[in-house]
C-alpha cells in the first residue's frame, strides 16, 4: 500500500474538530519561517506556532537562496516583515557535496545523458558547516535587495536530539 | 517586540515533553510532501503525518518545479519513493501573475536598476486555476527523468475553509 492512501482517513480526523476556516489569508504574526524538510522537523509545534501565524518555507536544508521568491510573495503581497531561518543538526546536507551526488545520480541512470547534464547544472546546496551555513544565508538575505528595507533577519540552530533551539545570528 | 522573539520561551516547552531525540534521519514512511507555505496549512496535523515520517518541502505555491532539488535529494539520500503535491483554495497564488508582482516591485522599489533587473529574471510561479496547477505540477513530476522510476505521485487540494483534502491526480 502506498503511504498516500492514508492521508484521507488521518485527513477525515482533522475534519472533524476543525474550526479555522475563518483564518485570512496573511500571516498574523506577519513572519516567514525558512526551515528543512526533515521528518524530524515540525515547526508549528517546536517553535509554538499557530494555525495562521506565519508563513512556512522548507526545502532540503532550509536555503535562503531557494527561498528567496518565496519571501518576496510573502513580503510584498502578504505583509511579512520578519524572516527566520533555522538549518538544524544531523542534516542530510551536511552529508555530501555537490560531486557526490551528481555522480551517484549519474550512476544510477547510467546511460542517460539527459540526466548527467540535468544533474551537472543544479546546485543541490550542501553545506559543511551547520552554523556557518545560518551565518551565511542570513547574510544572503540582508544583502539581497529584492528584501524589503527593515526587515528583521534571524538564524538558529534546532537540536534534533533535544528538540532545542539556538539563535546564532 | 519582533516576533521571533517568542520562539525561544515557545520552544521550552516543547523541549520539556520532547522524547524523539531518537529518531532516524529517513523519513519512515518513505514519502515527500510537497505543499503551499501559507499559513493556514499545517501538513503534520491536517495529514496525520507523525515526526520521523515524512518529508515536507514547502514554498509559495507549492510549486513542484522548485521543490525539484529537494525531491532529488530525498529520493537519492534518503529513500523516499512517493510524492505527494497539495495546493490550497484561496492560494495567494491565484491573486496575480509575473507582470503584476514585477510592477508593483518595481513601483516600490523604483530607481534601483537592480531590482528591476533581478525581478524580471524571476519566474514567480503564480498560476489562474487550483485543479489544473496540481494536475500540472504532477505531470511535471512524473515526466521529469530526475526522479526514480515508480515513483508514487499524487495531487491533491486542500480547502482552507474545511480543512478537507481531496485527491485530484
């Protein structure tokens, strides 16, 4: 059985007791989280955030750079003025570089030629350093000029061993 | 107050209940979703996805062409074999297209030769009908040679007025 098979029935739960359909459309709490996609991360609960309180951007790693449209939709039609970016310990990201995974990739489809030169022109955005990774896309945020002025950039750590979280920038 | 300043005290109290420290970085039940960043969409209690079991890539949209290098990833590295893409009702993404967001950018930020520059280049994903997004974010996928053979790919609404997800593709 396919995992998406149960959505519906874990879905018809939620359905009943829910009483959020009033919740307009921009953030109340005018913030754009930028977090990864990591099982083991669940911002609404670990950072207390509530149905309609913010927006919520993941990709692998939680990338400013990859988030970057995203937050300009999030600014300038829906108001946010603040943005976190949280990277958290035992990423995936931490795990690799670009050359491995192009060649593991290549490797695997070996024969393909479209995928080898599909997979040399994206940058999987790995990093070696966790909170040198936070410095730095902090840092891309407050030097993009697409940011609206003012806005108010923080970088943290999260612990999934502990569940805690660190603001390191 | 900036609100990032609540995480902190916000997060002590997930920490003071937390027993997960020990879970694997895959995700267990090997599926990546894909959803919108919008506030009203919270996927671990509107799905019943448990920490540990699943990966969420968000963005503006939910779009899956950006998610690509996430979803790579998470096939490649971390053995998921199912994607799931969820776009919502009332999705900021059906309010405007590329031409109205680079103006207004371009209106608000008038002067600066970069930003216009920068705004041109930038496909924002927005997009005129919900079904059809999904339909097409899911052909999308199952057409792209960097995901796995067999992938599992599903497309799904979710209306923010019920709280009810429906499959579409």
């Amino acid at each position: 059985m396919s995992y998406h098979q149960s959505f519906t029935s874990l879905n018809h739960n939620y359905v009943a007791s829910f009483d959020k359909g009033h919740l307009p459309l921009p953030p109340s709490k005018h913030v754009a989280v930028v977090t990864c996609m990591d099982a083991r991360v669940e911002p609404a609960s670990q950072l207390g955030i509530n149905l309609g309180e913010a927006h919520v951007i993941r990709n692998a790693g939680g990338r400013a750079k990859e988030a970057l449209r995203s937050i300009v939709i999030s600014q300038r039609l829906l108001g946010t003025r603040e943005v976190a970016v949280f990277h958290h310990t035992d990423c995936g990201m931490l795990t690799f570089n670009n050359e491995d995974i192009r060649k593991q990739i290549k490797s695997e489809e070996s024969g393909k030629a479209e995928v080898a030169s599909l997979v040399d022109h994206i940058d999987f955005l790995p990093f070696p350093d966790l909170e040198q990774s936070v410095k730095d896309d902090v840092e891309f945020l407050k030097e993009n000029p697409l940011l609206l002025e003012g806005t108010v950039i923080t970088g943290w750590t999260y612990d999934v061993k502990t569940g805690k979280v660190k603001q390191i920038a």
